[in-house]
C-alpha cells in the first residue's frame, strides 16, 4: 500500500499522458459541410439536406483529447538519462527552470467519447425529426502547478525554499458516464429564413466520480514542514471498501451495475438567413450569402441514486513533517528521491483521508458539460463553398473554455465534399481540422494539434486529437 501511495503523483500523470480519448460530439468542421449528418449536435436546427439512416453501430464515433501541458514533451527528456537514454522529469539532470517552463499555473486535461449506436432522421415537410441512442463518457481533470513545483525542487530545501507555501488547492478531477436517447425536431417559419430547433434527451447515469480539493497548502521550513487539507470525493457506480478505521481503502467494480441515475438534457438553437426575409438591393446582395446561428446544447443534469452514491470527505487536517529532506540520488541513501516521494506519499494520504460523509446535505445530481455555439457562415459559388466562424464555449466541472474556429468546405460533386478548419484560440494548442465525404453517406474528420515527435520517435508533443467516423445511408429528396 505505501508503495502504491508513493507513486500517487507519477501515476496521475502518466495516466493523463496515456488517455488519448474530450470535447464535443460532432467535429467542428462539421458545422460548416452540407452534406454533414451530425451538425445538427453543435445546433438542433442546423438540419441535414436529407434525412438519413445511421448505420447500426456506425452512425457515428467521436474521440477527443485535449490539453494544455500534458504532452510528452514536458514530462520526458531524450539524452538526459543514463547512458544518453531518455530521463523523466525528476532525473537530477534535468533542471528545474526546465522542467517548469512547460507547466500552468492550471495544467488541464479534458478528454470525451461519444459513441451513436443508432441515429436517424427524416423530413416533413418543413418539420425535420431526428432520433438517436449513444453512449458517452467524459473527463476533465486540474492539478495545479505548485503539484509539480514541489515535486520537482521542493524536496530539496536551499535557502531560497525555507518558509515557503505551496498551494495544492483547487485540484480537481471530474469523471461522467451515461447513455443518451435523444428526440429532435426543427421547423422553419418566417420565409424559411429563420430555423429553430430543440432536442429533448433521456439520460441513463451509468456511473461518476468527482475529486476536489477545497485546500491543500504545504508550508515548508529547513526541518518542519505542515500541512493543511480539506478535500471531497463523490462515487456513484461502483462500491467503495473501508479499512477498520472507515477510511477508503478501495473500490469495487464487482457489482456494478449500468444505470444509476435518471435526467434529462436540452438541446436549443437556430439559424437565420436575411437574405430570404430582407429584401435586400442589388448594393447589398452580397448579404444574400450570410447565414447566422446559435445554440445552446447539453444542458442538463443527471440526479443520482443516493444509495448506489458514496460521499466522502476529509476533516480539516494539519499534518506536521519533520526531519531533513536534502535530496540524494543514491539508491540506498535515506535521502534518495524514491524513499523521500515515499515518504511524502504517505503523509500526503494521511493528510487527505477520505472518510464517508453521512449528514445527508450532499448533492446527488451533475450536469452534463453544457456548450454554447455562435456561427457565421457565408456561401460563395453558387453553394459549392462554405467558410465562416464558429465561437464555441465549453462548460465543464474543471475549467470553462472557449474555442475559436475558422473553417471553409468545398463541395465540387454531390458525392463528394472536403473541409478543412483551424482552431486558432486558445492559442496553445492551435490545431488544423480535415474532414472528408464520400460516398453516399460516409465520413472522417480527424485534427492534430502542435504534433511533433522525439528523437526516441515518440509522440512528443500532442496536445489535441480528434477523430470522427460514421456512415449514414441517405433518404428522401434534397430539402
């Protein structure tokens, strides 16, 4: 156990750095294609030209990642190790100035998969309907920088660190998985230049976690160091074993079982087209061409069942470490960084012992990571090319985000179309988007943020992945 606690940090992020699956259920350029099938998941009343039949088990997969500072690139350094082999962040050999200069304050990691087992859609007349069952999961995590300060110079305590604070706070993890039936509907009015549309979704709550730290401060002297903690964990899903003492000791998966909650969601949007209410002049044609939109999409929350959830809580706690810690790197050594890490892993976990909290005050419920979308869109040669702007701001338990995407689709034949879009903020992930149809109804969107690779040929850099694949068989007439 004190091995297993020991690691705790390493763990966390060689998890973050291993999960490559996080934002949105439909590509963003996507939005921008006519022939696309799943835009109508960024605003209910963007409607495909025709209605569709997903193919089961097809219909459509997404899997996203996304990043500030968990790329390999900051956490493993190629010749710095042994024999010129590739050293972690911890080796002696690599700095602390350079180590830290790819860590945030707020070092964020958000992760998504949404996989439609079955979606189809079809037209009445101006009424578009749509109907649809998917799974998805969702992750988002924060450990803030002074995690990674103190792990890499703060066991080494010169001049400069005594009396120092490290603020742990605000470390948070959120987890969320659940199935999906969603009844979508969208009506034109107004000249068939205003478009509104809504999505009402049935939400089975399969299981979630959720880890904050309201505190955690460390403050550090030549030979006392203190810390302070308060922190809450909530599980809903699997069951949670305590030691003798009621303290957390695992969770049990042997019993799980696949709903455990009930919500629902909303879907809200729409589009308009000036040029078909305005009548505009022959010096204002060119407004024609314009199409804006905006919607509001996954508002909701799933309420949980209190019995299958266990809340649990650290009291205020202050928790003394004393003795020296002059790092060494010798293996036997008293002061080797495996045995101080240890050590402090074991303090750590009696500082934050999670007990179960039996007042009955917790909230059982959860939202499901609201998104708000604007658009422009503007049409050029008769239709055969789209381009315009998608601002999209993502609200999550951890950190909300806003992305900003300029993107054009070029349709030259009816079986054919490409697009190709670029994220430009936030600025640390800058990341081009391509996404290809063919056929009667398939299509691939993949994008790649900042990828490089190291001299080992490892993916060095990658702090954004994305890739959408589905087939959907077209019916009906061109709407």
């Amino acid at each position: 156990m004190n091995n297993i606690k020991s690691k705790l940090l390493l763990i966390s992020i060689g998890i973050a750095l291993a999960f490559p699956t996080a934002w949105g259920q439909s590509a963003n350029t996507e939005f921008f294609m006519s022939s696309s099938f799943t835009k109508s998941a960024l605003n209910p009343a963007k409607r495909p030209e025709k209605g569709y039949i997903g193919i089961p088990g097809l219909t459509n997969l997404s899997v996203n990642y996304r990043t500030n500072t968990f790329t390999l690139d900051n956490f493993l350094y190629p010749g710095l190790g042994e024999n010129g082999k590739s050293a972690w962040f911890l080796n002696k050999n690599v700095s602390a100035s350079q180590f830290l200069k790819g860590i945030s304050d707020n070092n964020l990691l958000h992760t998504n998969v949404d996989y439609t087992l079955l979606g189809f859609g079809f037209y009445v007349k101006d009424l578009f309907l749509s109907f649809d069952v998917s799974v998805r999961t969702s992750a988002d995590v924060n450990i803030p920088g002074d995690i990674f300060r103190f792990a890499k110079k703060g066991v080494s305590l010169g001049t400069d660190e005594a009396g120092k604070e490290y603020n742990f706070s605000n470390t948070k993890g959120d987890l969320l998985g659940y199935t999906q039936v969603g009844f979508g509907g969208s009506y034109s009015i107004l000249n068939q230049s205003l478009v509104i549309g809504s999505k009402i979704k049935l939400l089975f709550g399969a299981m979630h976690g959720s880890f904050n730290t309201d505190q955690l401060l460390l403050n550090v002297d030549r030979n006392e160091w203190t810390l302070h903690s308060l922190a809450s964990m909530q599980i809903t899903g699997p069951g949670v074993k305590y030691d003798e003492d009621g303290v957390i000791e695992d969770v049990d998966f042997d019993n799980f079982s696949a709903i455990n909650g009930f919500g629902l969601g909303l879907d809200l949007g729409a589009t308009f087209k000036p040029g078909k209410y305005f009548d505009f002049s022959e010096e204002y044609a060119f407004m024609d061409n314009f199409t804006f939109s905006a919607a509001l999409t996954d508002v909701g929350f799933i309420n949980w069942d209190k019995s299958k959830t266990t809340f649990l809580h650290t009291d205020e706690t202050a928790i003394d470490v004393t003795g020296n810690h002059n790092i060494g790197f010798e293996d036997n050594s008293d002061n080797s960084l495996g045995k101080i890490i240890e050590d402090l892993g074991d303090r750590f976990t009696d500082a934050v012992k999670l007990k179960e909290d039996k007042t009955g005050t917790q909230k059982s419920s959860s939202g499901i990571r609201a998104k708000l979308n604007w658009g422009v869109e503007y049409a050029l040669c008769e239709g055969k090319v789209n381009t315009g702007l998608l601002l999209t701001s993502y609200f999550n338990p951890v950190k909300t985000n806003t992305e900003l995407t300029l993107a054009g689709a070029y349709r030259p034949a009816s079986g054919f179309e490409v697009g190709l879009s670029y994220s430009f903020i936030p600025s640390y992930y800058g990341a081009f988007e391509l996404a290809l149809h063919f056929g009667p109804g398939f299509y691939i969107a993949s994008s790649l943020g900042s990828y490089s690779v190291n001299s080992d040929g490892m993916p060095a850099k990658m702090n954004h992945l994305n890739v959408m694949v589905g087939a959907a068989i077209p019916i009906g007439a061109k709407h």
